[in-house]
C-alpha cells in the first residue's frame, strides 16, 4: 500500500497557483482547472463554492492590520487588467469625489501660463512660493520678459536654453533701483495736469536747509565718535598719571595723540629705554607679525581724513628711492610723508598731496625723488630739467605745487635732495624754479661723492648761495629726518635697497590690509633695530683711519695691538693734519707734510676759490680711496694666484687671471699718474691755479676704461664660471671677499669701482665748472673734460641698459613654459602686466550692457615689437601665505597688427580692454585702474614706435 496520500483539500488551495505539483492525482470523471475538485461543467457548485471562498478572504481581510491589508491590495491591483482598473477608478471617484483640484496638473502647459498672465508682478511672486512647480511656471520668460520690455528694461544677454529666471532677476533688479514717489511727492515736484508746479515756498525751502543742515551735524558727529575709537587708548591706561610721568618727552605721547601730521612712534628717536618703538618692531613671523598689522590698523590715519592741525613740513618720497623704508622709519614729528607709485602720473601726485595736507598750507616741501645733477624724475616718463620746464604739463604742475606751500615771505620754500647744485644747467634749473613759484629753491652742492651723501655736504641757500658756515652742512635734510637715520641711510642705500627686496615681498602678503606707507614704515624700523645701522654709521674718516690700521696690525702681529693701533691713529692724525695744512697754505718746503703756512682759505670770505679748492680736495680724497680699491684687487686676489700658479699648485689657469685682472691693473697705473698731477697740483694751490689739463690728459686715455668695460661681462661669467667649476676657487674667495683689506667688499664689488668712478667725476667736474669763472684759464678745460666724461658716461649707461635688458630677456624666457625663442634682433622687455581674461556670452550686445565672466588669469608681456600673452596659475605654498605664479605660452601678436580698445566701466565690468589681432581678439582686465591706464599707455606708445619703424 502506497502511503503517499494526496494533501488535504483545503492546504491544495492554499497552494493554488504556487509550484505545488501533486504526486498522486486520482482520475475524476468530470474537467478540472487550477483545482482538483472546483467542478466547470456544474455553474452552480461552482457559484457556491466561489461565494465559500470570497466570505473566508473577507474574513480573513478583516482580522489583517493594515500594512497587510495595503500589501494585498497592491497585489491584486498589480495583477488587473486595464478594464479592471478603470472600474476601480470608478468605484473610488463615487465613494471619494473630487472637490478641489491643481489646474496645472490638469490642464496642459500653455493653457496655465495663459492663466497666470493675468497676475501681476507681486502676485507671480506669492504664486512662486506655493511649490516647486508653481515656481517653475511663474519664472518662465514669457511671463517677464513682456514686462521687462515695455519699460525699456533689456537683458545684457541672450539666456541659454536650460536657463530660467532671468528676465524675472532683471525686473526685480531693475525694480529694487528705482525712486519711487508718491502721489503727494509728485505733484509737488512736476505738478498735476490741472494745476503746475509753481514752485517751493519760502518756508519748505527753510525746513529742508534745516534738515539738510541737522543731517550734516550728525554725519560730523559721528565721524568724529568713528575716529575718537580708531585712536582710543588702550584698555587698562589711566590718561591721568601719564600726565605726572618724569621726564615726558616726544617719544611718551601716546597713541591717542596720533593724527596724520604727528607720526607714531616709528619716527621717534629709536635707542632710548621709554621709546615705544622698542614694542613695534615688527619680528618678520606668524603671531608678533600679527600684532604689528593690527596695530597699523589702529594708529594710521589716512590722509584724506580731516585734521586741524597744519602741517608744518611735507616730504615726498618717491618708491624709486632705494632702501626708503628707512627714511620712512626717521621721519621726525610733524613733517607729512607721502609716498607715491613712480609709475603714475603728475595729476595723481598732485591729488595725493593735496588729501595729505587737507586744503592747508606747508612751511617747506621735500623732494626725495631719483635724479642727478642735471634733472629729476618726479614720476616715470617726466623728466624736469632746464630744458623741459617750459613744457605746459610741467608748468601747471608746478604752479598748483605751489599752492600748497607757504610764500616765500613766510619762509616757505622746497628742499630738492638731488644735488642741482654742483652744476650750471641744475643750479638754472632751481632759478626757474624760484621764480616760476616765488619760493626758495634748495639743493645739495654735489661736493662728495659716494651713494648719497652728497645729501651729508653743503646745500645751496635760496639765493643760489651756500647755507651758513654756522649751521651743519646738511640742515635743510635734518630738518625731516632724525640725523642718525639720514646718516645711516646716505652712506648704506645701495646695499641695503638689496636686502629690502625680498623683505619687501614677504611683508607684502602678512601685512596686505596695511598700506603700503605703513608696510614701509614697519620694514624700515624692523631693519634699524636688527642691524643696528645708528653703531655702524661713523665718520668716513674715522672707519678709513680704523680699517687701514686694522689691516697693519694684522700683517704685522703685533703682541700689544691697543697700544700699535694708538700709535699708528696718532701718525694718521698728523699727517692728515699735515696735508690738509699743505692743501690750504700751497706750501712746496715740507716734503713731509708737517709743515704749515698760514691758512689762505680761512683768511679768505667764502668766495669762488674757497670753493673750487673744496672740490679739488675732495677730487684727490675720492681718488685715494678708489686708488686702494683697485690696489686690493691686486694685492688680495692676483698675487696670491699668481703665485699659486708659479708653485704648481694653481687655483686659477694663466688665461682666466689675464682676463680677470689685466684691464685692472692697466686702470691702476693711469689713474696713479692722474693722482700724482692732481696732488702736485694741489700742494702748490693758487687763485689762477689749473686742474683742468690734468683731467684732459686723464681723458685721452679713457680707451683703457672702453677696453675695460667691453669685457666687464666676460670677466664676471669668468669669474662665475671658475667658481661653479673649481672648489679651490670658491674656497679661495670664501677667504679674501669681503675682509678688512678689500674694504669689506667682494670681488665683483670692487671690479665695479671703474664704473662708480666715472660718475664720481662727472659730478665733481660739474661742480668745479660751475665755481669757475668763465674768464679763468682753467675754464675751458675743465668744461672739454666734463663733455668728454659725460659722452662716456652715456656709453656706460647704454652697456648697462643693453645687458639689463639681455638679462630680463633671459629670465622671461625661463619663465614662460613653451615660450617661442625671445632673444633675437634687438628686442627689449618694456613692461609686464598681471590681468584676467574675459569671456562674453553674446559679442552681438553692446559693451555698456554687455556681461563678462572670468575665464582664468594671463600674464601680458610687452616687448618693443610684439605683445605676448600667458596663461597665468598661482601655486600656494601650503602652511604659508606665500605663493608661487607659472607662466604658460598662450599666444603672441606684433605691435605693428596689434589694436587697443578700452571698454568703459559699467556696473557689469571695470578695468576692461579689449586687444584685436589679425585673428581673434582678448577682453582682459586689471585689478586696479591705476595698473590699466599705465599698460595701455606703455602699449599705445610702443604700438606708436612699432608703426612708425615699419614706416
């Protein structure tokens, strides 16, 4: 017996329609379907059997939750058909009837943006917030774009296609500008079309001065409150026992009292126990670097703020000016400093100074600008000497200077730092000068040579004359700078402008909210404490006596060095003393110097011999210091090598030191013939006494110093050359730069002396011209020996130009990744400038409505035949604020198809320009509208130079 047996009849239900197949069906007479016992044939049975089964699922319905429930309805829904659903749909619009209904899910688009065109602007505003599709439907543009329309309201630019919303952003916006009037408010301004405007009475006229009049007391007092906080004393101060200190002076005021014409503590004196400035020394790292920038913050007042108080000196400093940091650290108390860009321009300037001074007048103006003998640089481009003061630009500048300063009855007057004095052509330049402005025009007489220290010597009087004996020789400067740090800074410019370069760089990016007079003031003190320049700064006879017996003592070995050094500065005072007798008296009967006549000088007023023999002994004084250069070059570097290389132990082969040193020591043996004339000639010093052939005879054989300089650059890339490639070289110069012997200085150093030298006479020829008379037999040497120096030195500064710009040529080639070959012919880099390029969605709109976007940064790179543009990327150093910028090649045009179109500043772009090539065009922009001006007037100019060489 088989004991399969078949599943009971209701769990075969159950599995109706699941994979249940059964083992062991029996054979029923009557047809089955999905069931082994649901007859077909018998309608009844099967009526029946359906209702049985609907009331056990109903039942079963009811016990279920209603998760269970949703589920099977899901289910059975899920597997109607499409007639089968409609009925349901049916069924449920009976029993829940649709009352309220969304017409824009109903009806089709058009239809609802037709509807919704009858809102207002306010109303499809509030209909925006009801949902998202709402909003989508009231952005649309034309709903808006109708509106804008009509009120002349035009979109800049065409809308991409995915972009909605911009017509309605351009109503609102458009919208949000307007000035709205009220009814009451418009008839009173235009009237109404029954009754004009017969205008305002008496009494609205009197009531809006009033408010007019109350509304500017109170801007006033709350300017004054605004400024009463930016200099408030510090927290925890009592104002009351400051009152009571012992001993106040300039330096205890506190920082309450600053105001733009009292500076703060910066300029104080610096080396006392009480100075504030001991506390403002800006450390150049993270958290005291901090506290400095907060406390420019604080204390700088900008000087188009209002002041009371007149200042009683202005001093303009031009940023060309090396090392001016320092300057700007030893301003004294009550002298106004403006600081300016050199590369802008002479309206600028004169706007600058004016919102310095407030509308007030000064006593004196300073002028600390670059220039020479002959003219001086106020700003790029303008070059004020005798021969370009007539110019109109130049005269109204002047005329309106002039303004600013005190007459001349007064003591008003301008100090010029250039020294235009020591020549003809300058001292008739401060004589225009003085009468073009009815002032006193001062400048420095030119009669010592070296960085600037002709600043330190005599200056010229208002009337043309020199300043008194009694007073110091440099008192008109010492009238705005503190002396210890005019004296530190005349005799170590050049050095120091060096070392401030990368200073400079690195205090721009910790303190870029400062201004740049602030950032220069912070450097300049920060670099008069660490190196102590006030101990460095002794006399220039003093440091030669020192460094000359310095140098004995230690050839000598002596085993009391005080005691030597005593004794040989006791020689040195003597013999100084004996050949400055022998200068003065004339006296040929001392062979050694000892012996003196009476003084022939100091018998004498000041007149024009006193003079020219001041200039004749700073001639011979100058020359003995560049003599002892020029004697170290060979002594310290030849003879060493020299005889290494005769001992077989060379450090240098036979062709390198010719190179190097043979132009030197030719130099050498001339200008020690030159002393020799020159000091006989002194010695035996008269009225009608003549120098003048002696520089002449110097002047022919200027061929050696041509020589020289034509291979100065080979001697440098030699000189760079063996010390990359032989260690025992380098070691070499390691030992010998910068010691006692080489007067502190390297060996490029003082391969560079030549060069000074020639500048050196120039200036003092110029100065001993003009204190010639014209019917000296002296004269007209003197005068062919100042032409034939200035004719060289033009030479000089044309080699020196040529390799500046050989060099600059170089290093933008490096610069520029990809860059096409740039050295060739006679190209010269003119300026670079940093902007961003500009993209425009429609070129077909016009620029005063047209939108730019920001595509990346370019670098413009302008050379004398071709501009050539860069793709610019800023690389940031991580933990740090620096950054590092890298040039890649975009594309280049020459000027001579290159034109230049400026596009005018709207609410949409600023700074822009437009640059056509032959092929395309670029949209660039600068950050500041000082940069624009500058570029695009170097660029037409060179474009101009370009078309006219073409020509």
């Amino acid at each position: 017996m088989d004991l399969r047996g078949a599943p009971h009849s209701v769990k075969l239900w159950q599995l109706n329609g699941t994979d249940y197949e059964p083992q062991w069906t029996p054979k029923q007479g009557s047809e089955t379907r999905f069931s082994s016992w649901t007859p077909l044939t018998n309608k009844q049975s099967n009526l029946q059997l359906f209702e049985e089964r609907v009331k056990l699922v109903l039942h079963w319905f009811d016990l279920w939750t209603d998760s269970q429930r949703k589920h099977l309805l899901h289910s059975l829904l899920m597997r109607c058909t499409k007639s089968q659903l409609k009925h349901c749909r049916d069924m449920l619009n009976e029993t829940l009837p649709v009352t309220r209904v969304d017409f824009t899910a109903v009806l089709p688009r058009f239809l609802s943006l037709y509807v919704m065109s009858f809102l207002s602007p306010r109303d499809l505003c509030s209909a925006a917030q009801v949902s998202w599709q709402w909003r989508v439907l009231t952005e649309q543009d034309c709903l808006w774009a109708g509106r804008c329309i009509r009120r002349g309201w035009f979109l800049p630019y065409a809308p991409k296609e995915k972009e909605f919303g911009a017509w309605k952003n351009h109503y609102i916006s458009c919208v949000s500008t307007l000035d709205w009037l009220t009814h009451r408010e418009a008839a009173e301004m235009y009237g109404t079309l029954n009754q004009a405007n017969m205008g305002v009475t008496e009494e609205e006229e009197e009531r809006r001065k009033e408010r007019r009049s109350r509304q500017k007391i109170k801007e006033a007092v709350k300017e004054e409150k605004r400024l009463s906080m930016i200099s408030r004393r510090a927290w925890g101060t009592n104002p009351k026992s400051e009152r009571f200190r012992s001993g106040s002076s300039q330096t205890d005021r506190s920082i309450s009292e600053l105001t733009v014409t009292s500076w703060p503590s910066l300029s104080w004196p610096l080396k006392t126990a009480e100075s504030p400035a001991t506390s403002l020394s800006p450390k150049l790292d993270g958290a005291q670097m901090t506290s400095v920038s907060r406390l420019f913050k604080a204390t700088t007042v900008s000087p188009s703020l209002p002041h009371t108080v007149s200042a009683a000196l202005l001093l303009l400093i031009s940023n060309r000016i090396p090392a001016y940091e320092l300057v700007l650290s030893g301003v004294k108390a009550g002298v106004t400093v403006v600081l300016y860009d050199h590369r802008g321009t002479l309206s600028a300037l004169l706007s600058q100074m004016e919102r310095a001074v407030s509308g007030q007048q000064v006593r004196r103006l300073g002028l600390l600008v670059p220039g020479g003998t002959e003219e001086i640089h106020l700003v790029n481009g303008s070059i004020l000497s005798e021969r370009t003061l007539p110019y109109p630009d130049l005269q109204e500048f002047w005329v309106k200077l002039c303004a600013l300063v005190a007459p001349g009855q007064q003591g008003g007057g301008i100090d010029i730092f250039c020294p235009l004095a020591a020549s003809a052509s300058g001292l008739a330049l401060i004589c225009d000068l003085s009468n073009l402005t009815g002032l006193k025009v001062r400048a420095p007489l030119g009669l010592a040579t070296g960085s600037f220290q002709n600043i330190l010597s005599e200056w010229s009087g208002g009337d043309g004359g020199a300043v008194p004996v009694e007073q110091d020789p440099a008192a008109p400067a010492l009238q705005y700078m503190f002396d210890s740090v005019l004296l530190g800074w005349c005799r170590q410019a050049q050095w120091m402008e060096e070392v401030l370069g990368q200073l400079r760089n690195s205090l721009e990016l910790q303190l870029q909210q400062a201004s740049v007079q602030a950032r220069g003031r912070a450097l300049g003190l920060f670099l008069w404490e660490k190196i102590c320049l006030d101990r460095l700064c002794v006399s220039r006879e003093l440091s030669e006596a020192l460094t000359v017996g310095l140098t004995t003592l230690s050839r000598q070995g002596d085993n009391r060095p005080v005691e030597f050094l005593s004794s040989f500065l006791m020689r040195w005072s003597k013999e100084e003393d004996g050949e400055r007798n022998q200068e003065a008296g004339g006296s040929s009967s001392a062979p050694q110097g000892l012996e003196t006549c009476p003084g022939l000088i100091q018998e004498l007023p000041q007149t024009t011999l006193d003079w020219r023999c001041s200039v004749g002994r700073e001639v011979l004084h100058s020359e003995r210091l560049y003599l002892g250069r020029l004697s170290a070059v060979l002594k310290v570097y030849q003879e060493p090598l020299t005889a290494a290389l005769s001992s077989n132990r060379a450090i240098l082969s036979d062709a390198d030191i010719q190179i190097i040193f043979s132009p030197v020591a030719v130099i050498l043996q001339l200008n020690s013939l030159f002393q020799a004339d020159l000091q006989t000639r002194l010695q035996h010093w008269g009225a009608d006494q003549c120098v003048g052939d002696v520089f002449v005879k110097l002047c022919s054989k200027l061929n050696v110093y041509t020589n020289y300089l034509n291979n100065y650059i080979t001697t440098i890339r030699t000189i760079d050359k063996c010390r990359e490639a032989k260690p025992a070289f380098r070691a070499f110069l390691k030992r010998a730069d910068r010691t006692l012997p080489t007067h502190m200085l390297s060996l490029q150093e003082l391969l560079l002396c030549p060069v000074w030298r020639i500048h050196e006479y120039v200036t003092l020829l110029q100065a001993l011209t003009l204190q010639t008379r014209p019917g000296h037999p002296d004269h007209s040497d003197i005068r062919s020996a100042l032409n034939t120096m200035l004719q060289f030195r033009e030479f000089i500064q044309k080699l020196k130009r040529n390799s500046e710009a050989d060099r600059l040529l170089e290093e933008t080639q490096k610069l520029i990744q990809g860059c096409p070959r740039l050295i060739e012919g006679n190209r010269q880099l003119i300026i670079t400038q940093d902007a961003m390029l500009l993209r425009s969605p429609d070129e077909q709109i016009p620029d005063s409505l047209r939108t730019f976007e920001h595509v990346f940064d370019v670098g413009l790179f302008l050379f004398n035949d071709a501009l050539v543009l860069t793709r610019r990327k800023l690389q940031h150093t991580p933990f740090a604020v620096s950054h590092l910028s890298t040039h890649t090649f975009l594309a280049s045009v020459a000027l001579s198809s290159l034109a230049v179109r400026e596009i005018l500043h709207t609410c949409y772009v600023s700074h822009a320009f437009v640059l056509n090539g032959p092929h395309r065009s670029w949209v660039c922009a600068t950050e500041q509208g000082e940069e624009k001006e500058y570029f695009l007037s170097v660029l037409r100019s060179a474009i101009k130079s370009s078309l006219a060489e073409h020509q």
